[in-house]
C-alpha cells in the first residue's frame, strides 16, 4: 500500500435523509442493529492500511464523536496520525461549511502536514466493502491525477447523482452532474483518490478563484486533461440517500448472502458497549429477524431488525420494522414497516403500519 492519508465527509447531504439527521450527523446515522454508517468507510479505510484519516465534521456531530472516542476500536489510537476530528469551518473566521470545496478549504492545514503521497477522499453515507490500495495501484498505473469510483446500478428517482462514462481502460470520457435518467449506469459513489500534493494545488486554485463547486469546478475541467480515470466498485453498494433506501438497506441484511457480503472476509469495525444477551421467552416467536444485546422478546418478530436493548410486549407483531435502541415497545401493538428512532414508547395496544416506499417513521425520545 502507498503511503496515504484518508479524509471521510460525515455530514455532507445530511438533508437527503432528513428524518434521520435531525440529531445526528450522516455518519452517526445507526445502521443493521449495532453499527454507524461512518464504521464501513472507516474500516475499509483501516483494512486498506491507512492509518491517517481527518474526520470533518459539522452540525450535531456530538453522537459522532462519542461513537468514535479516541479511534481505539479501529486502531487509530495513536501518537502520530490516527483519527483526527477536523473543525467545521471553511476558513478562520469560523463559518460552517456550505459545500464539499469548502469543507475541503478548512481541511487544507491537515492535508499540508500531511507526509502521506496519496489521499482519499470518502463520504460516509453508504455500505459497501473496498480495499482502496487496488484503488490507488491503478490510479499509479494509469498515471492519474485523478481516480473515480463507481458503481454500475439502475438510475432511481432522487437528484444529484454524478453519472459518468468510460474507455476500456476506464479513462473518463463524460461527466453528467445532478443527472437522472433510466438504465444501468455508472454511479459516482463519492470516493476520490489524488495525489496529495495535486489536491493542494487545486485547493490553492480554487480557493484564489473565488471557485464553489467541487464537482462543477474541479472534477468536470479536469476531464479535459484527459487524466481522469474510474475505478469500478464491484459487489454490495447500500447508498443511503433517504429515509427509504435506509430502510431497504438495512432489510438487505436479512439476506445472508448480502450479510456474509458485507461482514465476511474483512472486519467491520465499531464501537464496543458490553449488554448482556438478548432474552427470547416461550411467548415469543421470532423469524428471520437480526435481535441483537439486551433485547427482551415476548411477542412476535418477523423480517426485523431489533437494535440493542429493544423491549417487545407480550401479544405483539412486529413485521418488517427497524427498531434503534432503547425502545420499549408495550404489549399487544401491531406495527409494520415502521422504523423507530432511539428511545422511544409505544404504549400497549398500539396499530402503526407503513409500506417498503414509505415506511413509518418515529422520531428519536418519542411517546406514542
């Protein structure tokens, strides 16, 4: 692995799943009962052998740093490099970041002193496995300034995808921002890789020129010097970008192909909290369901993912529910596709019902 340095957004396009960033940055968002968002692009990251990686930050991102601590469980607990929280600001009079080139303007301190030959750049709003030193092998390959990953799917409804097409050989031919469409396309799943001292140079361009736009002005120019490539990301790819693509990534896991996928091979990462076995008693009946520490089941459970410490009443039917932490849901309820945030109560007797396109949602401290 070259040496290189990592830099992971954790709240860009926080507005795309509103419902859950309310309290919360991208990142922190909980994800398949015992996770965060931000653990699969840090642990790609670490299994990838980067060892530096500036976290940037910007509103409610308190979860955020309670989750990361000190970057202990990902072995970033270190006196040089390891994790490092960058400020939310574009420039030093201390106003919050608007965009990604001015999140990346704060970061350029960082990148300065970094000894690292090559950066990524991530965002932390999917689930997908990457070893980003293939990434950089072909970016040295084809002597690339810069190197693009993508995922071929089915273009979907929601706007501000970056689509782009492609030579043989992966050299980037056009670029489609903010494109929608139909058809299988090659997505930007928004990992960059550069060498470190070309993103300065085009930080300290963009930041003389007054520039705004990272995709507009730095990515869609660059194409002319015929020096971008894409990197295809084969496999899983779980981008959320809404309250329902949250919510049918995390019903993926209850394959276990999509499950072996995604944790087998190469560790996923997280936060450790110590809870004692999850209680499934003779009233209860659980059915390919994730039931994770401290859950206590006394009724039904069907096609769900129950986070840490859920409490579910006798005579009650949960199908095809996510249910975060805390909750405590009474007896005899009867919901489906519901996904209930963090401590929340659901008094007995309780009927909620949503679909797969539009799920229940119940906000963070609810009581119902």
């Amino acid at each position: 692995m070259a040496s290189t340095v990592g830099v992971i957004f954790t709240s860009i396009n926080d507005e795309n799943a509103a419902e859950l960033t309310k309290v919360r940055s991208k990142g922190s968002i909980p994800y398949g009962g015992r996770y965060r968002l931000v653990d699969f692009v840090l642990s790609n990251m670490v299994n990838s052998g980067i060892t530096t990686v500036g976290m940037l930050t910007k509103n409610n991102y308190q979860s955020l740093m309670d989750h990361l601590g000190s970057g202990k469980e990902w072995d970033l607990a270190r006196k040089e490099g390891g994790l490092i929280l960058l400020p939310p600001y574009s420039d030093e009079s201390e106003i919050l970041y608007k965009n990604r080139l001015e999140a990346l303007k704060g970061a350029t301190a960082f990148l300065k002193k970094a000894k690292e030959d090559f950066v990524v750049l991530a965002d932390s709003d999917a689930v997908y496995k990457l070893d980003y030193s293939k990434v950089i092998e072909e970016h040295i390959a084809h002597n690339a300034d810069i190197t693009m990953v993508y995922h071929e799917h089915e273009c979907g409804e929601a706007p501000a995808y970056i689509l782009f097409d492609t030579e043989k050989d992966g050299k980037v031919t056009s670029i489609d921002i903010n494109a929608k469409g139909k058809g299988v396309r090659k997505h930007y799943v928004n990992v960059f890789v550069a060498r470190t001292t070309y993103l300065l140079n085009v930080l300290q361009t963009a930041i003389a020129r007054g520039l705004t736009s990272f995709s507009k002005d730095i990515i869609l120019p660059a194409i002319k010097s015929g020096k971008i490539y894409g990197y295809k990301l084969d496999g899983y790819y779980g981008n959320i970008d809404s309250l329902q693509a949250y919510y049918k990534s995390n019903m993926d896991l209850l394959d276990k192909n999509v499950r072996q996928e995604i944790f087998g091979e190469r560790d996923v990462y997280t936060k450790v909290n110590d809870a004692p076995p999850a209680k499934i008693t003779a009233t209860a009946k659980v059915t390919n369901s994730l039931v994770h520490d401290g859950c206590l089941v006394e009724g039904t459970v069907e096609n769900c993912i129950l986070f840490r410490n859920v409490i579910v009443g006798k005579g009650t039917h949960l199908k095809n529910c996510i249910i975060m932490s805390e909750n405590v849901i009474g007896e005899n309820c009867n919901l489906t596709c519901v996904v209930s945030d963090k401590d929340t109560s659901i008094s007995s007797g309780t009927t909620l019902a949503g679909c797969e396109q539009k799920p229940y949602f119940i906000n963070k401290g609810s009581r119902i």
